[in-house]
C-alpha cells in the first residue's frame, strides 16, 4: 500500500508527542472551545444578520460557521502541542535541534 503524498504532509512528523506537552494543547483548546461556544451562542441569539436566512438555509450557515472554528480550535491546540514538545525536546538536549 503506498501511502499518500503531499506538500502539506511533507513538513508534517510522526513522532511521539509527550503527554505533558500534549495536556497543555489539550487545555488551550478547551478554553478557546468553551470561548467560543459562548461567543457563538451569543451570536446566534442577538444578530439580526441571521434572521435574513430563512429555515434550512440559516440553519446550514450555522452550522457551517461552527465546524470551520472548531477545526480551527483543534489545529491551534495540536499547533501548540506540538511547538510545546520541541520545546520540551531542546530543553533536555540543552537547547541542541533533536532532529
């Protein structure tokens, strides 16, 4: 089977993330979800902007708006996961490029 080839998935590693610096990814996309979530609700209930759609079509909008933040929220907390496990690999070979 060969596996799949991209420019996107050439920068890309499949090394281990320690748990630690997975955790902390972990915990800044929990707070930006919970942000989020409010922000939206708030949204969807005082704009007027919405009420323009009508029926199905308000309710795709919607819908589409949320999964495009919360993938968003998820690549920023793997993002910074992974920044975190750099981080935490130079640090114990004293600042040396573990690559």
């Amino acid at each position: 089977m060969t596996k799949f080839r991209s420019p996107q998935n050439e920068g890309a590693r499949s090394g281990k993330v320690r748990w630690r610096a997975a955790g902390w990814g972990a915990l800044l996309a929990l707070a930006l979800w919970e942000a989020a979530r409010r922000f939206f609700g708030r949204v969807l209930v005082h704009s007027p902007a919405l009420g323009l759609f009508s029926g199905a079509l308000s309710g795709m909008v919607t819908v589409l708006l949320w999964v495009y933040a919360a993938v968003a929220i998820m690549l920023l907390g793997a993002e910074f996961a992974a920044l975190r496990n750099e981080r935490l690999e130079s640090d114990e070979t004293g600042g040396k490029s573990a690559v």
